[in-house]
C-alpha cells in the first residue's frame, strides 16, 4: 500500500486499531480471583526503565493483538507491532519520552536507548498497553490472538511466519482493522513462482526507507553493482552471490527485541557506501556522500556543532563496547545496528523499507527462511513456541511460494 493510502486511510486505521485494543482490554477484564499472583515484569535494554504488575496466573496468558500496518513497520523498524493490556491501569509514564503516534494514540519509549515500551489509546480511558517486546520471557505470559492490516504488507510480511491458531482455533487475519474483510490462513495464495523468478537479480536500483516521523529518511542502492568477494568482509558477508541481494534474517536475541519491542526482529545488512541521504542524487554511480565508515557514522551522528541536517532525527546509543544502536529520537524507530568488527556494514530494520514487492521486500533481499538467529535466548519461555513457529511456517512458505529454500 503506498505511503499516499497510508494518509487516506488514517482515520479508519486509528479507529481500528482503537477497536482492536478495546477487544484486547475487554476480553482481560473479567473478574480476578484473589490469590496466586504474579510480578509481570517490562524493561528496557538499558534498564534505567523498570515497570511491574501483578496478574492471577488464571487470567493468563495476556491476549496481543498484532498489527502488520505500514505504520507500525515505520514506527518499529519491525514488521509488525504487538501489545497487550498492561495490569495496572494507573501506571506512571511519566519519565519515557511520548511520541504522538496518531489524534488518540500516544506511544512511549526510553529516550535512551529507544526501548518501544507503552502506548496509550485517549478514547480508552488512563490504563496502557505493553509492547511484548519489553515483557519479560515467563512461559505462558503471552499469547498473540489476532492480526490485522495484513494487506498492507502487500506479500503478507511476517504473518506469514507467525502462529496461525490459538487453542486449536484460527488466529483472525484481518485485510485492514478488526471486523474487515478476513483474510484466509494461507494468504497471500501460493503462487509457485518458478525458482529463475526467485534467483532474480535484485532490483529497484534504489529502495527509500524512513522512520515514522520522518525525521530520518535515507535510500539504500542495491548490490546488483557488487560482487561478492571472499576478501571483503563488508560484501561477502551481507550479498547473496548468485543474486546480488543483500541478506536478510530473522532474529530473537534479547537485545534487538527489547529495542524493536518485538518478539521477532527483522535485519538486512549493507556496505556504508549503500546507503545514500534521501535528497540526494541517487545515481548507482556516484560516490556516496553518507558516512561510509563506522567511525565516521558515529562521529557524524553525536557532534555537538556542525551536525549534518540530511541525518535529522538520527541518534545513538552504545548498547555494548563496540556496539552502536542507531534510533530516531523523535519517534524511536530502530534504524542501524553497528559493530565494529563488521567495518564499514551496518544492518538495516527491514520494517523501513518502502519496497514495491511489500514489506519483507524480496526484490532486493535474499533471506534465510526456516531459521531465526538467537535462540538460546526465548529457550524455556512464552516466546520458544513464537520461534519455533517462525522457523517452520516459514520454511513451509518459501516451499509453498518458490519450491525452495534461500
């Protein structure tokens, strides 16, 4: 859907986003039995945000409702978003930073490290609603129940992926908000795209990709220019040799979850010299004029004076030595993650990308279906059965869809 119907559909977006939280608080609220309570726990990645709550292990698990829209993805830098009624409907967030996200929808995140942690609906009364992400790995504290705006990821983004039934019955796929038209499990219908389709050389020549707000808009040129060299940590490393696409993978560690607040994040990876300034010329010849070391970045991103105005609304935070979390600071979108051994590479939230394929933008990316990285991470908890979804419903799409696997 383009960024123009996005703008159109506003208001019915909010409402039914509105509605979709309205059922989740609605089928949490009924009455509690004293006794056997237990601390639900949130956090951001660095910690200087702790929230807790108290639920009956019978009112468990918490519903989420996810949601697939172009937003969300803008917001997130995840390809979906996913909340739950918090437990306290009078919780103090009063020391995140807000971001209005809509007229009746205010979000709240560290303005630290950018942790994506409530959000709070103002036609819905006081109370708030957790993003899973931030919810600690308990087994059995969440359960998702729904999707919607899934036709706005054009090629069904990551609900293809995620699970399909909640005690044994179908997990509602809506085309747009709750109570549309409902899209079928196996939607978008298989196509058997022959495997000369799926080994295609990437293409558009440049992908823009922006934040919610905007406040950081970038493009990022294609490798179709590259070819993998074995010497070259910085192409070897993130291109598909026989495709020149760059790679692209699924991810559940701690870190990227806690920052995206999602249960599963989504990366691509790409050479600094890739990756363009928006306004700029975006001939595939010219030399780029963004920072095309790590060093560089950085430099560039936290200088008290002088600071490009083309990076806008771009910070950092250090999540560990030697790594760099690039954010929006306005709207805390995920933009970079950076290490150093990996110089002159960064890796990309996918959930960004204004691609014309759809949200997990498979003309320019080549990804690893079947596998999530960090796994050892959600073992023994709620989100070990996510993972282990991921893995296997994805496998069984790309055989569905292309009659192999990347």
């Amino acid at each position: 859907m383009s960024m123009a119907n996005v703008r159109g559909l506003a208001t019915s977006r909010e409402e039914g986003l509105v509605r979709q939280m309205d059922q989740s608080s609605s089928t949490a609220s009924h009455n509690i039995e004293i006794g056997d309570l237990i601390t639900i726990k949130a956090q951001c990645l660095c910690k200087a945000h702790a929230f807790s709550a108290s639920r009956a292990r019978s009112a468990l698990p918490l519903k989420a409702a996810c949601c697939h829209c172009t937003s969300c993805r803008r917001l997130t830098g995840s390809l979906y978003s996913t909340c739950a009624l918090w437990p306290n409907p009078s919780e103090d967030l009063s020391g995140l930073k807000k971001y209005s996200f809509s007229k009746n929808i205010d979000t709240f995140f560290c303005e630290t490290c950018s942790s994506k942690l409530f959000c709070r609906v103002s036609t819905l009364g006081p109370g708030a609603f957790v993003v899973t992400g931030a919810l600690e790995n308990a087994p059995g504290l969440v359960e998702y129940n729904s999707h919607m705006f899934v036709g706005d990821t054009i090629d069904g983004g990551a609900s293809v992926w995620l699970p399909r039934y909640e005690n044994s019955e179908p997990v509602k796929r809506w085309k747009e908000a709750r109570g549309s038209e409902e899209l079928p499990l196996d939607w978008p219908t298989p196509k058997a795209i022959p495997a000369s389709r799926h080994r295609a050389k990437a293409f558009p020549a440049v992908t823009p990709f922006h934040c919610h707000c905007k406040g950081v808009q970038l493009s990022l040129r294609s490798a179709a220019d590259l070819k993998a060299d074995p010497a070259k940590e910085s192409t070897s490393s993130c291109i598909n040799p026989e495709t020149l696409k760059f790679k692209a993978s699924s991810d559940s560690c701690d870190s990227c979850r806690l920052t995206f607040g999602s249960d599963v994040s989504a990366w691509t990876y790409s050479p600094l010299t890739h990756i363009d300034f928006a306004s700029g010329d975006k001939s595939t010849s010219r030399t780029s004029e963004f920072p095309q070391t790590l060093a560089a970045l950085k430099q560039a991103v936290t200088t008290a004076e002088g600071k490009d105005p083309r990076l806008g609304t771009l910070a950092v935070y250090n999540s560990s030595p030697e790594v760099e979390r690039y954010f929006c600071s306005t709207c805390s979108a995920c933009i970079f993650y950076a290490v150093h051994d990996r110089e002159g590479m960064v890796d990309i939230a996918i959930g960004l990308l204004d691609h014309p394929d759809g949200a997990r933008a498979e003309g320019l990316l080549a990804w690893s279906y079947g596998r999530v990285g960090w796994e050892l991470d959600v073992a023994g908890g709620w989100r070990e059965k996510l993972v282990a979804s991921a893995k296997k419903l994805s496998k069984e799409w790309i055989s569905l869809n292309h009659g192999d696997s990347t």
